[in-house]
C-alpha cells in the first residue's frame, strides 16, 4: 500500500510541476512597426491599434512567465485570425506562427472601426507540452 501511495504522489507532483512550468501566458502579436502584446492574465485580450500597425502585422507569438519571473518563447502551432469589418467576419487559419497570404492581403483591406481576433492559438511549451493560449482581440483605431 505504501508503495502505491508514493507512485500516486509522484504522479502528481509530475502534473503539477508540468501545468506550473509557466505561470502565466501572453500572445504577441509581431509587426514590421515592433510589438503588440497581450496585457493582463486573462482569458480574453483586448488592445487597439493603428491602421497603419495592424496593416504590417506578419506573426503571432506566444511568450510566458516561469516561476523565477524569466520569459520563455513558445512554439506556435496553428492559430486562426478572424476579421470583423463592415458588420461582416471572415476566418483564415493558419499551421505556423506566420500569418497566410490571405491573411495579409486581409489586413490590406482593414479600416477604421475593423477588428480582428487571434483565437484557437495552440503553443508549443519547452518541455514538450502544448495548450491553447488566450484568444488577442484587436481594436483598429
């Protein structure tokens, strides 16, 4: 019995030791204009930026905080973008951490008033383990 519990208690120091690897997550959003990252440790990010900005974005990547306060880059596996313009909303998604063709002739397009939403992220950890990251929704001002 004894053994049983000490397997049992390793296991879960392994879980928690896992899921603690970062403490907190962020997305960052990458222009030819510098960055754009998600502000508060939330489920739901939100941020306004320029048309002009938003027009040279080329990447999203992810970032977190371990628990000695260093920032580790994550792998983007796939995310998918969504745009929201003209009361319409159209979704591209994409297999890497770069934005599609479609998703940059999009961007071209954007106005004033538009809005798009990185969602869906799923990122790489270090130690090997992927989870979907908190969704950037973006603000064209």
């Amino acid at each position: 019995m004894k053994s049983k519990f000490s397997g049992l208690i390793i296991l879960l120091q392994l879980f928690v030791s896992s899921i603690a690897f970062c403490q907190t997550f962020y997305p960052v959003v990458i222009s030819n204009n510098g960055i754009l990252i998600g502000n508060k440790q939330l489920s739901y990010f939100t941020d306004t930026t320029s048309v002009e900005d938003a027009k040279n974005i080329f990447a999203l990547n992810g970032i977190c905080v371990d628990r000695d306060k260093n920032l580790i880059k994550l792998e983007i596996l796939e995310f998918r973008l969504t745009f929201y313009k003209n009361g319409k909303a159209t979704s591209y998604n994409s297999t890497s951490n770069s934005l599609t063709k479609e998703m940059k002739e999009e961007l071209t397009k954007l106005i004033s008033e538009s809005r798009i939403t990185f969602e869906n992220i799923l990122a790489k950890f270090p130690n090997g383990e992927s989870m979907h990251l908190a969704l950037f929704d973006i603000t064209i001002i």
